[in-house]
C-alpha cells in the first residue's frame, strides 16, 4: 500500500475542516423507523447540543416526505432556504448520504445521476462531503469482474463531477465489495484522488466480520467521516460474518456488543490527531440520542486527556 498520511486536513482548500478534535453529529435517518420528520432530528441536535447533521434525498418527492414522516430531503428543494435555516440554529450538514448502490447495471443508470444532485446540493449548502457505498448484495447475473469494473467507471464518473463542485465523495463499506478490505484499498490507491475518502462505519464493518480498528487503520489515509453505531448483543451473535450493513443500532453507543471497539477507534483517531465528525446512527427515541451523546462525549474526553 502506498505511503500516504492524508487527514481531513489535507484536502483540497475548499474542501473545510469540519473542527479541532474528533467532532459528535448525527444522521436524520435514525428518525426514519420512527417515521419523524427532518425538523425532529434538527430539535434533537440542538437539544443534545450537537452542531453536525447528515441527512439522506428523496430523487423529487413522496408523499411520505409531503406529510411530514421521513427525515430525508427532496433533492428539488430551495437548497439556500435549506442552508439559511441551519445556519440560523447553528447547524451545518457534515455529510450527505447519497448512498444509492454505486455498483452494477442500476449504479450505471441511477446511481450516477442520484449522486451528480447529491453533489450539487453539497457544493450549494456548503457541505464538504458526499457519501456512497456498494449494494447490500451483488448484482444478479454479474460476475464480481463485471461489477467492479462497472463501479470504477461509475466512480470516475461521479469523481469528474466531484472536482468540478469542489465536493469530496466518500466510499462507506456497507456491502460484500466495500467489505472486501484489499479491494477498497486497491481502489483507493488506484484513484489516489484528494476527492475519494472513506466515510467508516464502525457497525458495517463488525457486522460483516472485521475487527473495526483493523479496517479503521488499514484506510485511515483516506478517512474523512465516520458513521458511529453499536450492535444489540443479540443481533451481533445471530449475524455477525452473515451481513454486510446495518441501517443504525437500536441500542444506544456504548451498550452493545460493539462498544469496545468504538472505543479503540476513538482512542486511536485521537492518537493520530484526526479532527473529523462521528456521525451517530442509533434510534432516534430521545434516551438512545441522549445516552449516545453522553457515552461518546465521556470516550473521547478520555481519550484526549491520555495524550
């Protein structure tokens, strides 16, 4: 693997630091079980004192959005109103998750196009960062070789229109080909592009059988946000090696199976001086949000006063 030490940092000017020291948000989709609107996880954000949000588009709208019960965002909203109305509360956006499956025939034909409006949207609001990631299953009727072939043409098209916005795109494991570790170095390496990071998932990755601070520190070169989420203990002993992803934890962070190596991770994105956000997924009822927060929040006053 190439020698690289790349940190949020060291991306391209317009691409901004989201903060000194490991950073807490969250994603509007833990209210989507839930059925609460975007303006829920806003109110729970600034309740829990929180400055980072990430939310997920709806390709025009629904009538789901219209009455008020997704937390995701129409792509043909007023994205200025959208910003004016977060920067009145003190909110800005981390991330976007324009996580439509990159790969395959249905990453070719909507994949691309559902990422080149997240990127738009991004460059508008001022958000540095655009997430995608593979399908949760491989595509039928295609082998692994078609596939990934597909998705670098895929990502070079949607990279073209990243540098041109001045937005980064982040690659999250969530699917058997972002959990093949030595393929997602080997794409990164071979796009070594300042626009493609790494949104990790400490969740996804332990789902799908990896030591989460293993994967964290083989792609830490290229990290640039973090989906944080435990796993209930009960899911991690029935699924543990069988899935690739998990939408978000319906225990809070820090009472699961996985909250030692959250932990780890902290502890060594702190050593390393990483200064990007933890994006908290976990059911958005007003404990789990709370006592994810706190726990966080005590880990990583931890982890700073040991270095």
């Amino acid at each position: 693997m190439k020698t690289k030490t790349l940190s949020t940092t060291d991306s391209p000017k317009n691409i901004v630091p989201v903060g000194k020291g490991n950073q807490l948000g969250m994603h509007t989709d833990n209210w989507r079980t839930l059925s609460g609107p975007f303006e829920q996880a806003v109110a729970s954000a600034i309740e829990n004192k929180l400055n980072y949000l990430e939310f997920g588009l709806i390709d025009e709208q629904n009538f789901i959005q219209g009455l008020g019960y997704d937390p995701a965002l129409p792509m043909d909203i007023d994205e200025m109103e959208l910003k004016r109305s977060l920067d009145k509360r003190n909110i800005q956006v981390s991330q976007i998750d324009g996580g439509y499956p990159l790969t395959g025939p249905k990453g070719a034909v909507y994949g691309v196009p559902y990422l080149w409006k997240a990127i738009r949207m991004a460059h508008l609001i001022g958000c540095p960062f655009v997430d995608t990631t593979d399908g949760a299953t491989k595509p039928k009727g295609w082998s692994d070789k078609q596939t990934i072939e597909q998705w670098r043409l895929n990502l070079r098209l949607v990279l073209e229109r990243a540098e041109s916005y001045g937005v980064g795109i982040n690659i999250e494991p969530h699917g058997p080909f972002t959990n093949n570790l030595e393929l997602m170095v080997q794409i990164l390496e071979e796009f070594d592009s300042p626009w493609l990071g790494v949104n990790f998932d400490t969740a996804n990755v332990f789902i799908a059988g990896h030591d989460p601070l293993t994967y964290l520190k083989t792609i830490r070169p290229w990290l640039r946000h973090v989906h944080c989420k435990d796993v209930p203990q009960a899911m991690a002993e029935s699924s543990r090696g069988e899935e690739t992803g998990i939408a978000l934890s319906e225990v809070s962070i820090g009472q699961g199976a996985n909250a030692d190596n959250i932990a780890a991770c902290i502890n060594y994105l702190t050593e390393t001086k990483w200064d990007g956000v933890f994006s908290i997924e976990t059911l958005g009822t007003p404990q789990n949000i709370g006592d994810s927060t706190a726990w966080l929040r005590k880990v990583i006053a931890s982890s700073q006063e040991k270095i």
